[in-house]
C-alpha cells in the first residue's frame, strides 16, 4: 500500500468539490481580486502494527502511543489558509482554517470517546452525549480548542472478519476536515473524500465504515 497515494486522492477530490463553491474566494474588497482561501486536513490514526507500518511508521507499533499521520494543504494550490471576512463595519475578520480543521477533527474524535459510531463533526454535541450516556463531558469551546462546525468526518476501515460471527479488527481511522466556506460547504467538500477512500481501501481487501449524511 502507498499511503500518500490515498492522501493524493483525498486532496484531488476534495479540491474538484470545492471548485464549484464561491465562499472558497476572498471578498475582492479585502486584498483583491482572484485570493482563494481554505484548508484540506487528513489526518489517519493507524490501529494495528500492518496499518503503522503501511503509514510509513518506523519502529515498533506501540498501541498505548498511536502516531497521527497528517497533511494539510491549502484547498487549491497558492490558496491562503488564512481566512479573511468582511463585516458590515468594514472590519476584517481573520480565520486560521488550518488550525479550524484541526478543531474539528479534535471534537469529533473527543465525541467518539463517548459515541464511537459518530462519524460527522457538528450533528452530536455534548448535550446529546449526556443524553445518550449519562456522561457530562462539559463544554467543548473553540477556545479550548474544540470547533462545533460541521466539515469534519471520519472513515472507519476493518480486516473483513475472517469467518462468520467473528468482529471484525480495526485498520486504522482516516478524518478528512474542510474549512474556509460555510460550514455545510466544508461538509459537502469533505464527503467528497468518502468514495475515494472507500475504493482505496477496498483494492486493499479492507472494508470501510463511512458517514451517512442524516435526512
């Protein structure tokens, strides 16, 4: 397996996605005509020995130290991922989506401790996780580190179980995180990942378990 060619993938089919949304392009009045802003992050956690080393890990696979493998980039090649919005005031608001895809990954994981089987950053926050169960996790706040906004997910990949009735093993977890549009946008971007990383791994004779956008 050559992990970077997944990585190429992702960033190639997130960008086409992207291409058709106007929120990616800077509001002229700012710095300019024809300035791109965004951020494409995947992050993949590998979860057993053959997945590290797949990865490009070195050493021995420590399961009590699992290395995240990450690549960010900007959304279109020379894009700023440095956001910059224009108030009603004329102020200039400015955005770090490289540091807004990181967040969202860091909620949705966070999330997952509790709800595992959540795959989409910003449907479930810590009120349903208290609701569902009976843990109260506080507030997760942007200044903390957490971001709420949707354009985050997360593919599960498996070994196929070797006989009926087995469970299935982890692979590893591959989250994919847009910022710079609005935030069903970045959604949108992301869920653009979810095939090419569903036929990357399935070459690989592995399966995927992957996000379903709610009704």
């Amino acid at each position: 397996m050559v992990y970077s060619k997944l990585a190429e993938l992702i960033k190639f089919y997130v960008g086409e996605e992207a291409k058709g949304i106007p929120t990616f392009v800077r509001d002229p009045r700012i710095d300019g005509e024809g300035i791109y802003q965004g951020c494409i992050r995947i992050t993949s956690r590998p979860l057993c020995p053959d997945a590290y080393r797949d990865f490009g890990g070195s050493g021995q696979f420590n399961p009590d130290e699992i290395p995240d493998v990450e690549d960010a980039y900007p959304i279109f090649p020379g894009a700023d991922r440095d956001a910059k919005y224009l108030n009603d005031d004329e102020t200039v608001d400015v955005c770090s989506t490289y540091a807004m895809t990181a967040m969202k990954i860091a909620k949705l994981s966070y999330i997952q401790k509790y709800i595992p089987d959540c795959l989409l950053s910003g449907f479930v926050d810590e009120a349903h996780v208290l609701a569902v169960t009976g843990k109260d996790i506080g507030e997760l706040r942007a200044e903390d580190g957490y971001a709420k906004w949707r354009g985050a997910i997360c593919c599960m990949v498996e070994y196929p179980p070797e006989k009926p009735g087995d469970k299935p093993k982890p692979y590893a977890m591959i989250y994919v995180s847009v910022s710079g549009a609005k935030q069903d946008e970045d959604l949108r971007c992301a869920m653009a990942a979810v095939d090419p990383i569903m036929q990357f791994f399935a070459d690989e004779d592995l399966d995927v378990i992957a996000p379903v956008l709610p009704d």
